[in-house]
C-alpha cells in the first residue's frame, strides 16, 4: 500500500476490514467467541510491538486482521435462553416507541420487541412489569422476503413479546434519550396548537422533528410515487440545511474564520436531540461534526476521510446498522455527492442558472450511487425523481425553516405566522401531485448482492478514470462490464433451469409451488394473496395450465405426490392424509401423527397453517424416532431442491 494513500484515507482503510467482519459474522457462528477474541487481542498486540513501521506489509496485514476479527466478534447474534411461546415475567425499561402499541423493552439479559394496547400510554424511560409470552425471532434468509423479524434482529431486538395480562408501570428513569424523546413530544403539542391544519401538522411534524407516525398513507404513497420520501426521514439532507442556516448566521456576524465554525458542532447535535436522536440525524451530525474538525485543524481537509470516520465509529458501537437500509442509502448518497459532484462543476456560468445546476448535480449525484441499493431492497428506480427533486428539496428546506420559525417564536405568533405555511405546504403537495401523474420507473429489477458489488465496481472505477484519464483504469472498467455481463447471463440460464419446489411461511395458510424450469405451478394454496408473486417475477417464470396432475422431463406429480430422480415428496392434508414411503414429508392442515411408525422420511416439513398443538405433536414424534424436523413459522420460506 502506498502510504500516500494510507495517511490521506486512513478511516477508508480502517472500516472496510470492519465491514467485512461484520458481514462474515453471520456465517461463522459456529466459531467460540473467545478464539476469535484472541485474535483480536494478539493481532493489536503485534501492531502495538511495530508501531514505527506505519506503511510496511506486516502494519497492513496485522491492521487488517485485528478489525476483520473484531468485526467478526461484534456481529456475533447471542440467542436468548427462552422457549418459544412459553410465559415469562417481564421486568424492564421501555427504549423506544417504534409506533403506537409497539415498543422496546431492555432488560438485564433480553431486549423484547413488544405489543401492547394502543390506549396504554407509555413513554420512553418507563420501568414496566407484567407477564408476556415471548416467541423467538423468526428470521428468513429468502431474499424475495421482506422479514419483520429480520428487521428486528438488525436493530439489536431478540424476542417478541405478547402480553397475557396488565402491564404495570413501577417507575420511570431519566437518560439523554428519554428527555429528547419528551422534549420532542413538547414540541409537537406545539405544532399541534400553533397549526389549525393537520395536513400541514403532520407534514412539519415529520420534516421538523421526525415524527412520521401521522402521516396518512395516501401522504407516503405520493411521496413514494414522485421519489421524495427521503423527504420524510430526518436525514443529512435536514440537517444539512439547519447547518448552512447556522453557517450563513457565522458569516453575517462576521465569523469568517475555520475555528469558529466548532460552535457549530454542539448545535448541530441539538437539533439531533430535539429530533428524537433518530439514527439518520445523528449519523448526519456525526459526518458534519468529522468535517468541521478536519477543517478546523488542518489546511487539507478529505470529506470522503470524515464520511469514513462517521461510519467507522458508528459500527464499532452499533454493527447492526450496517444491515439498515437508511444507513446505506444514506452514506452511499454522501459518497456520491463528495465523488461525482465535482466531478459536473463547470466554471463559467451565469450567476443565475448556477444554483440550479448545482442543486441538480448534487441531485443527480446523490441517486447515482444509491440506484444499486434501490433496486435490491425496492426492486424498481424512480428516473424522473432527480428532476422532481429539483422543486422538492428547495420547497422542503423553506418548510422546515418556516416549522423552525413556528416553534422558536411564541404561540400567538405562530398561530397567525402558520397560515403562510399552510399555504405553501398545500401548494408544495399539489405540485407534487401534479407531477405524480407522469411517472418513469424502472419495475420488476431483483438483482443479486453480486449484481450490486459488480455496479459499484464499475462506478467507483468510472470515477477514478474521470479523475485520473488513465488508461489501465479503463481496462478495468471493461473488465468489470465483460464480468457483470457474463455473471448475468449465467445467472439468468441458472434461473431459468432451476427445479425446486417453494414452501411459503404464511400464517394460518398454506402456499406451495413447484418451480420447473421457468414454469411454475402451484402443488397447494389456500389463500389468494400467497406473497409468491414476488418470487414468480424475481425468477421470471411463467404459470402452467391447470392441471390435477404434471409429468416432466424426470419429475412426476399426481395426488399430492412428487418424485423425481433426486427425492419423493409427499404433501399431506385433509384430501391425502395417507402416508408413504417418501423421502420428505409436508405436513398441512392440521394433520396429526400416526401412533405407529408406519414410514421413516429422511425429514418432515410444517407449513404454517397448522396449529401449536399439532406441531408440537410432530415434534415429539421426530424427537422419538430421530427424524430431522423443520418449521416454515421458525426458519421462514423453505426451498427443496428436486
């Protein structure tokens, strides 16, 4: 490593082998904790022993392996020693409300995702007590689902918890978090006061102070539509705003000096605590507050060094969020806005087209290096956004100004000053009603994570070449476009010869589908809405005939039998209740086991739509005659091979 490199980007080099860690995690549960503290241990041991050699290969390697490991040992899942569905007395703190009736609960040795009635009222900080039957996480690992659980598990919940009775309230407890969360409640009583309109209430609500829990679902679908939910979320681009504000404030008093601009750091972390402390502003103050130091104490100041920083710090406190959709959208767009915007800055310009150039390029700047993320997790890309944010982003800053206004100015004030505001939030909702009506997406796009790495390949290697006009860089981008273009043809051959069959994990339901080499047909559904279409566009397949019964090229299925030259499946319910010599079985429909081992499969299967008490009767027949049992309800969507 050139050490030109290594001291101009050190953060860049030192979160990329943490992110790896924490990626790999997942897959080496099975390692002891303790080896892989001893790495961690004896790798920063060494380094401390070769501290004078900053750039040489040993420095690199053992740098490397200290925050790959310690990556590794902090994602490590610690699961809790409950029984699923059994009772539990609670005794814990609420943390957070996630929305009306669902909060988080810590405990010495738990943090639960808990259910409650929507008319308890329980604040942050709230000691509670009560009994609750808690149930283990349900993650799936199916990337055509969208897991509630695996939501939870990526922020550090562990279980979910069900009251059986009255939750008592034994105290409350102040923190940092409890009385930003109560300072920001004041302020939307506030805003409820000072504005007569809810529309406008609930839009500045959530612009101002982060509260989108009121905003109608027809508000998040227009959104949506046009691209600009971001708008929505507390994130760099609020925050952003309130420090240019605090900026222009500086220069007018004449603080032209850089040092001077560190009275803007406990400001900016304010308004962080006023928001609630929500990830996304604290990781937008964490990257200002990185930038203003760096230009505060040194002549050359890197951005893209501080957005490493911010994200470095932030994993080794909390290496869940990497998993978080925010946090990757949000620093791909900072990435994006400190690579290609300058990238598109053209020097001669008239002194009023500049600030619209500017906002579009940083627009266009900001969605280029997010696309890839979108098109995983959202599956379509929103092309007309870029343009749609040229008025929306203007048009939101001016309103989370005019809501600043609203709350910093006494209530008699506010109430007439609201008007305005009212106004131009109906104008601000027309305008983008107007422009939902001409919308140019992207559908139906189900790229794989090798598809995104592959992306973000070619666009961090298009920049260097636009930086650097080098040739071998070039080369590289043509390899990268040769691999991306290979790999998906591959994957698109794979995909159109599979030939497995699908067990959906769907509450009281059944829904099993056989694929068969880009055809789909379904063995058994009981619901309409199955949650496999998702599935059936992702693989781009396309529907058989109805039919009783299937004969294919070594697959035959009749009477709720499948064999093929790997397995024999049996699917057993009310109208095949038989059992036989197959090698997997499929329990649905609540069928119980025989008294008698009459077959011996080499697994059995339950879908969701039988009961506890049936399931629990399976299990004990497993358990006694050592056949491997699995859940749809714990392991998620189960995919057999045929």
């Amino acid at each position: 490593m050139h050490p030109i490199y290594w001291h101009r980007f050190p953060f860049l080099f030192l979160v990329i082998p943490l992110i790896l860690g924490i990626t790999v995690g997942q897959y080496l549960s099975s390692f002891p904790s303790t080896f892989i503290l001893g790495v961690i241990i004896i790798s920063f041991f060494l380094l401390f022993i070769i501290q004078k050699v900053r750039s040489g290969l040993p420095f690199v390697l053992l740098t490397f392996t200290g925050l790959f490991s310690t990556g590794v040992y902090l994602s490590e899942t610690k699961i809790p020693a409950i029984i699923s569905g059994e009772t539990y007395q609670l005794t814990g703190r609420c943390e957070q409300i996630l929305s009306p009736g669902k909060i988080v609960v810590s405990s010495p040795h738990l943090c639960t995702y808990l259910q409650v009635p929507d008319s308890t009222e329980i604040t942050v900080g709230d000691s509670l007590a009560g009994l609750i039957r808690l149930y283990l996480l349900q993650t799936s690992h199916n990337r055509h689902d969208f897991n509630y659980d695996n939501y939870l598990q990526h922020q550090g919940i562990q279980a979910k918890g069900f009251p059986t009775g009255e939750i008592h309230k034994t105290g409350h407890s102040q923190d940092l978090y409890s009385v930003c969360h109560s300072i920001r409640n004041n302020l939307v009583a506030k805003l409820q006061r000072v504005i007569p309109d809810s529309t406008t209430y609930k839009l500045l609500a959530a612009l101002c102070l982060g509260c989108r829990q009121e905003i109608t679902p027809d508000t998040k679908e227009l959104f949506q539509n046009t691209g600009t939910i971001h708008i929505l979320a507390i994130s760099g681009l609020h925050i952003g705003a309130i420090f240019a504000f605090f900026l222009c404030l500086l220069r007018l008093f004449h603080f032209k000096s850089k040092k001077s601009r560190l009275i803007l750091i406990p400001l900016i972390w304010l308004v962080a605590c006023i928001t609630g402390l929500s990830p996304s502003a604290c990781r937008a103050a964490t990257i200002l507050s990185f930038i203003t130091i760096g230009e505060a104490f040194r002549q050359e100041t890197i951005s893209l060094n501080a957005i490493a920083a911010a994200a470095f710090f932030s994993l080794l406190i909390h290496p869940e969020l990497l998993y978080s959709v925010s946090f990757q959208m949000s620093y791909a767009a900072y990435t994006g806005i400190i690579l290609i915007y300058p990238l598109m800055r053209i020097k001669k310009m008239h002194k009023y087209l500049r600030p619209l150039y500017s906002l579009l390029c940083i627009s266009f700047s900001a969605q280029a290096m997010t696309l890839p993320i979108m098109a995983y997790y959202f599956h379509t890309i929103s092309l007309n956004s870029i343009f749609i944010n040229l008025i929306a982003v203007p048009a939101a800053s001016f309103l989370l100004y005019g809501g600043i206004m609203l709350l910093a100015l006494p209530g008699f004030i506010s109430f007439y000053l609201s008007y305005i505001i009212i106004g131009l939030t109906h104008l601000f909702i027309f305008s983008l009603q107007q422009f939902s009506k001409i919308v140019i997406n992207l559908p139906d796009l189900y790229p794989t994570v090798t598809h995104v790495i592959l992306f973000y390949l070619i666009i961090i290697l298009a920049i260097i070449y636009l930086i650097t006009r080098k040739r071998q860089v070039l080369r590289f981008i043509c390899c990268s476009v040769s691999i991306l273009l290979v790999f998906h043809c591959c994957f698109t051959y794979y995909i159109q010869n599979r030939q497995e069959i699908v067990i959906r994990n769907l509450y009281k339901q059944s829904a099993i589908l056989l694929n068969y080499k880009g055809y789909y047909a379904y063995l058994k559904t009981t619901s309409p809405d199955d949650g496999l279409s998702t599935y059936i566009t992702a693989n781009h397949l396309q529907a058989l005939p109805t039919h009783e019964a299937f004969v294919g090229q070594q697959i035959k299925f009749i009477r709720n039998h499948l064999s093929s030259s790997q397995c024999s499946i049996s699917i057993i319910d009310h109208t095949n209740s038989t059992f036989s010599h197959e090698n997997i079985v499929i329990i649905t429909e609540n069928i119980y086991p025989p008294n008698f081992l009459e077959f011996h499969p080499q697994q059995i299967i339950m879908d969701n739509s039988n009961t506890s008490h049936c399931t629990k009767a399976w299990q004990k027949f497993c358990l006694k005659n050592q056949i491997p049992f699995f859940k749809t309800s714990e392991v998620g969507t189960i995919i057999l091979k045929i």
